[in-house]
C-alpha cells in the first residue's frame, strides 16, 4: 500500500512537502490510521534522471529510488 501511495504522489508532484501531504491524505482515505505521520529521512532529487530518498512511516523505514519511470521501494 506504501509503494501506491508513493506512485500516487509522484505523479502529483515531487516537492518533497507535496509528496508528504499526499502520501498521508492518500493512506488517510483508505483507512489507515492518521496519528501516524509520514517522515524525511533524507532525499535527493535531480529531476531528470533520479529521485530518491529514505523516509518512515509508521515507525517502519522505507528506501525509494524513481529511475527513468520506474519506481522501486524497500523496506529496511
């Protein structure tokens, strides 16, 4: 549910702070419970080729990568 969530947001936008607000309206709406806050952790961005960054959710860690329009997610 995380990685829709992510892929959701992305195609919104990817201001980190829109991504945050996004992701958590998103989990929000499929019930998920809203005392849980989306976290930075770090990221990085260069638009053209690669978007990455590491941040929790629900006290969980979560690595993402967006290279060439694929989206990858780990959970570490």
């Amino acid at each position: 549910m995380i990685k829709q969530a992510l892929e959701y947001s992305l195609t919104l936008s990817e201001d980190p702070k829109e991504i945050k607000k996004n992701i958590e309206e998103y989990l929000a709406a499929l019930g998920y419970d809203r005392r849980y806050k989306f976290k930075w952790r770090a990221v990085s961005c260069n638009h053209k080729y690669t978007f990455s960054g590491i941040f929790e959710y629900a006290g969980q860690r979560y690595y993402f990568s967006k290279m060439s329009g694929e989206l990858e997610l780990e959970k570490t």
